[in-house]
C-alpha cells in the first residue's frame, strides 16, 4: 500500500476539523476557532471553537484543541450520550443521590452522602469512546464518526469501589461482573432492556474503580455524569456508566442489549453476540496533534498524546516519513499515573515539501500500535498508528 | 496561649468567605455560592461563586472552592495585578509577542512564534501571592486581606529558559540576578521606576523558570498575563511577572520601587529597603480546606492542601485539638511534582463538640510550618499553622 495515497484519502475522511485545518482555514489560535453548529444546551457552557457538534448527544474536542494539554479541561471534553440527559433537579441536591449495591454480603442503598464518608482519591484517566477512530474505517461503520476527539485525560476525584465493598462486607461469593446502571429515564413502550445504560465489567476492573462526584476539581456536571459515576480507569467510555443510580456484582453479566450485544468486536456484517469480545480495556494508542497542516521550514515541534490504555506506558515513537524510520519521542509534563495519557514531544528539522508524520506507543507488556486497524463492522477499537498520521506540508 | 480563645478570635479576621461560612450562609455545594460583587469585565469568564472580589485587580478563591482539586481551575484561580491589565489586543496574535533579551552573549529580541520553537515543558506549580495569610495579621497589615485563597496549583505550559538561554549564548559574565519586565502601559506624568511591575530573581531560578503561554492547556489568558508570562516555580507570585516584554541579566537587581522597597520583609513600622529580604522562594505551607463549619459526629473527612514552597513536601499532619496531638494525614491523588501541591486527607471519627481542626506541612530538609506567624510590616508569608486553623462545630 502507498502511504502517501493512503494518507491523503484518509485525509478527506477527518471531519471537519481535519478539513478546515487542510484547507488552511483554521489558524493554530484556538480563540480564532469557528463554531459551526451551536451546542446543545445542556453543555453550553462549554467552549464552542473547541468541540465539534456531531449531534445533540455527540460532540467531539477538536485535534487541535487537545493541544499539549495533560488534563482536558471540562470545557473542552467530548460528550458522547446513549440517552437523553436526565433533568437538571438531579444534580441540585448531589449528596442527596442515591445508589443500590446489590451482590454484596449485605445489600443496601447509600446516598452520595454517605459514600463521601467512606474515602477520597483522585485519579488520571484517559475516556476514551470505544468508537473514537471509526471515522478512519473505510467500510462506513455506523455511529458517530468520530476522529481522536472523543477522548481526554481528565481527573476524577470519587470514593474508591473497594472501600465501599468493604464497607458492604464484601462481594457476594460467585459473582465475576460488576454492573452499573444509569438513572437515565426511559422512554414508555419501549422495552427498557433495549434502550438502559446497564453495562457489566469483569471484577479484575474493581481494584481500579472509583465512584467518582468531581471532574478536574469541580462537582461533576450533569452532562458528564453528575451527580455520581462509575469510573474505569483503563476501560473504554461506556463502562463508566453516568448518574449511577444500581450497582451489582453477579455471576453473569447484564442482559441489557448494551451489553448482551452493544459494544462487540466483530467482522464486518456480522451482528453483535455474547460470544464476541466486549469493549472492556483499552489498547495502546497515540496521536499527533500538531502540526495538522502547513508548517514553516526549520525546527518543527512535533506534539501529541500517548497513552498505554489498561497497561502502563513504556514509550512513543515518531516517523516523518510515513513509518519507514521511527524516533523516540521525549514526555512533557509530569506522569499522572497508569491510566493517564502523556503529551509527548519530537523536534524534527524539516526542509520544504510533503510529509507524513505519524506516531506509535509501546506499552510495557511490548505491545504497539499496530499499522493497520483491525477492521470490524462497528469501526471499534482503532489503534492503527497509519489511520491517525498526517499529511504535513512544509514550506 | 489559650488555643481556643485564639482561634475564635482569628475565626472573626478570615474575611468575607470565613464570616459567611461560620454563619452557616454557605452551602458545601459549590453551585450555591452567592455570588457578591460582580466580577470585574476581564474576567467574567471566571466562577463568581468560587471568587471574593476584593477589587478589580484583587480576587481571591473561596477556601471551600479550593476542594479537593489537584489543578485549581483557569476559572477558579486567584488575581492580583498591580497595574491596569492591558488592552485585550495583545492577545489577538499571540505568535507576534516580541520580548527582548539582555544580559546574554547575544542579546536580541523573539517573538512567542520564535520562542515556540525552542522546546516545550509542561510544569505544575503553586502560584501564591506573597501577602496570601495576611487577613491574619492583627496589627492590619495593608494590603488586600487575603486569607488563603490568594493561591492555586496549575498547569504552566511553555519553554524552559534554559533553552531559551542557550539560543542567546549564554548568561552575560558576572550577572547575578534575572529581571522580568512586565508589558503594561505606564501612566504619563508619573516616575515610570515607581509604577512598573520589574522584577529581579537570584540566578538560581532560572533552572526550573519556564516562559509560558499555556495555563491548564488553554492558550494564557489576558487575566493572567496572556501571551507570555515568567513563570519562577517555587517563587511568589510578584516575581512572575505577566506580559513578558523584557527579560535581562545583570550584576544588580533592578531600581523599580517594586524591587528596591517593594515585597521586603521587615518588621512592623519600618519601610521597605533594599537589604531587606525580598519576596522570592516560598515557604512549606497547608490549610485545611474541609470541613469549615458544622459538620455530623461519626467520620469526618479532613481535607486540605499542602505544598513545600522552593523544597520538596515530605509530609503533612493534622490536628483535632489545636495541635496537643497531631495524626499524619495521607497525600490524594498523583504527585504532579516539586513545585505542586498535594491534596491531603485524614479521616477523624468525631463525637460531638467543638474541634479545633489544624494541619501542619514538613518539607524534606526538615522545615515545618511553625506554630505562630513572623509579625511583619506587610503581613508577608505567612505559614503559620494556628492562624489557619479553623473552629468546627461536630452535632
């Protein structure tokens, strides 16, 4: 395969924020940002130039608003909803809330209240959308087609999940799922077990949970979850259910459709079954975020973000030539921990002409991103480090 | 001295967001804040619930809304200006910002867009204004009564000076002192020396100094010293100076008042003079930050911020009894390292009564927070941990 042909198709693939920054449109001043479709108003306190509007439920942070940010501010994180957003009352009493553990040696509810007495901790992590790259699957899978931007690293500040299970007296023997479910209304009618958020994790995902009631130190806003969320560090997006209102812990997992069939892995034109892969851990990923178009001649800083998904990072690399030789790339900024993703810089002297510039993360275990993506029919899962290069004209 | 007695008194000093929380007027819920005065126009993107608007070039984050956050918030984040803030017009091209170099072996000035391309780190540090405790200075220190919210953690984005310094050939031999020169426009008719905001640091700042145009990932606002500001991690505030326009070295430090007289402590009724110390590396310094009022018997969850100043944190303690005991209190989240502070928790089981709620930082060449302030003409740095010790209520 030509990588300069391939680069340029997937080029015209990026959305609009790739396209408006190929044809130059955008300058690299994010206040110079044009907002396109107004936000929905249950985020419009967000920053409009940063995100783009997919639809209502669905809008993605801009490649080049994720910047050289090791935390993505609230204002500019991607929203991705299964579900129209809860009413606002939810969140004007947040200690008030309410949440049933179910599976534990001694089932009950607590409210947010409550939780708070049990602990605090505050952790790093990348959410990510488990279709964030499905823009880049040339076969159109469908759902929102996200490029990189439904993702950021955030920092969650919750009760841990094992402290509250202690104080629950422990998980009921047998069980080997954890499941949350969304306080999210639904529709009458219709049955709730095709539409609820009720989404189950292996319990190897306990250890690193966190019931969490901040976002980036403010009270966690409806639109992300507020007033409680289950937080999966490591975990694709959608197992870190919002406004978690049932906890449970089971020997299978939820018959939900989400679950029973949303959300597999599997070959183009099949449907989704139990016996397929889930969107669990996440893989190893990395993106550059700059330069997205034309850059001068000289010194140019090479900057993106790396992250090694469920296992740590070990290192990224950088290629200016389409893959055919690859540099170590240098970290910026301080190590937020396991599950947070690292900005990462490469200074290339660059003469005029055409470039692709890509990037690749190693994880510790010596897994890498690989060349290609694994093609599959909901375009979940991409980590091809060739999907995510960019055609760079240096003049 | 009686500890309880003390602690009432200092109890009535901590200003308008102590007086409404001892009165039981403020919510823990953030969102309820009341908001007072309104914010000043360059800055009414900020949170006016999470402010005390002191003046308009003076505001201070309300000590609830310091939370549990790792990172304070672009919209959280304390002002103080000494000068008007300038036209909004120096930050419509940021790449175009030129600051000139002297005291280097080749001295010339680069614009944002040439310093850009020299390197970049991202730094965490505390930015905290030199008089941040003087609300409690009883001799009425003048100035603006911060109590302790004249102080966040933040994210700085931008490029060491070391590298920037290596561009220019090196420091000019015999230069002992780096001074910052800020881009505000000077009034007419007035001694420029007495007015700008030109400030010098010993040369060992320059290692960890950055010059930086991020702030939490978000290009630097105006507010705080967008496009460019110096940034002296382990520094007060004074010293790093916003709208960067001039940096020099030289044997001496500046003549502008603000260097000369300015920021020297001194004992109370002296003035101000050059072999005074000046306001540069910080001290080790906590506050409690929850609980700050009434709180239910049974587990309470302590909460604050701790930082080492210039040295690193090595532990922080905390004190239910106006400090006859003290407990080590445990760090949240990751270290962001040397110049962050940490959150920190200690979980006290509490029957009713009235507590006396203190919390004591070490830095690790053994300096502790000490009991009572340094009396001090301008009510400098202050770290004492009894003056900010807070009177809790447990029902």
């Amino acid at each position: 395969m030509n990588d300069s042909i391939d680069l340029h198709r997937r080029h015209l693939l990026l959305g609009s924020a790739g396209a408006l920054a190929s044809a130059g449109l955008l300058s690299v001043t994010p206040h110079a940002w044009a907002a396109q479709t107004p936000l929905p108003d249950y985020v419009n306190w967000k920053t409009p130039g940063a995100l783009i509007v997919h639809s209502d439920k669905t809008l993605e942070t801009r490649r080049e608003a994720q910047g050289t940010g090791l935390v993505t501010s609230n204002e500019r994180l991607f929203i991705r909803n299964n579900l129209p957003t809860p009413d606002p009352a939810i969140v004007a009493d947040p200690d008030a809330w309410s949440v049933t553990f179910q599976g534990v040696k001694n089932p009950r509810s607590m409210t947010l209240g409550e939780l708070k007495q049990l602990g605090v901790e505050t952790v790093a992590s990348v959410l990510q959308c488990s279709g964030n790259g499905r823009a880049f699957f040339p076969h159109g899978a469908s759902g929102t087609q996200w490029s990189v931007g439904a993702a950021g690293c955030v920092l969650w500040t919750g009760v841990p999940m094992r402290l509250v299970i202690e104080a629950l007296g422990g998980i009921a023997d047998g069980s080997r799922y954890m499941t949350s479910n969304g306080g999210e209304a639904l529709p009458d009618g219709l049955d709730p077990k095709s539409l609820v958020v009720e989404r189950s994790v292996p319990l190897r995902a306990v250890e690193q949970a966190l019931l969490a009631w901040e976002l980036n130190g403010e009270p966690l806003p409806l639109a992300h979850g507020g007033p409680l969320r289950m937080v999966l560090p490591g975990f694709y997006g959608v197992n870190n259910v919002k406004y978690v209102k049932q906890v449970a812990f089971s020997p299978e997992q939820s018959d939900a459709k989400i679950q029973v069939s949303g959300y597999r892995i599997r070959p183009i034109g099949q449907s989704g079954a139990p016996d397929q892969p889930s969107m669990w851990e996440m893989n190893v990923k990395s993106w550059i975020t700059r330069p997205l178009q034309q850059v001068k001649a000289g010194r140019v800083m090479i900057q993106g973000v790396a992250f090694g998904g469920a296992k740590p990072l070990l290192r990224v690399e950088v290629s200016t030539n389409g893959g055919d030789h690859w540099h170590m790339a240098r970290f910026i900024g301080p190590d937020l921990g396991l599950h947070a993703w690292r900005p990462f810089l490469f200074v290339a002297d660059l003469a005029p002409g055409s470039y692709n510039l890509a990037s690749r993360a190693i994880d510790f275990e010596g897994d890498m991103q690989p060349r290609e993506r694994v093609e599959n029919e909901r375009g979940y899962g991409n980590n091809a480090w060739l999907d995510h290069a960019v055609a760079v004209q240096v003049v």
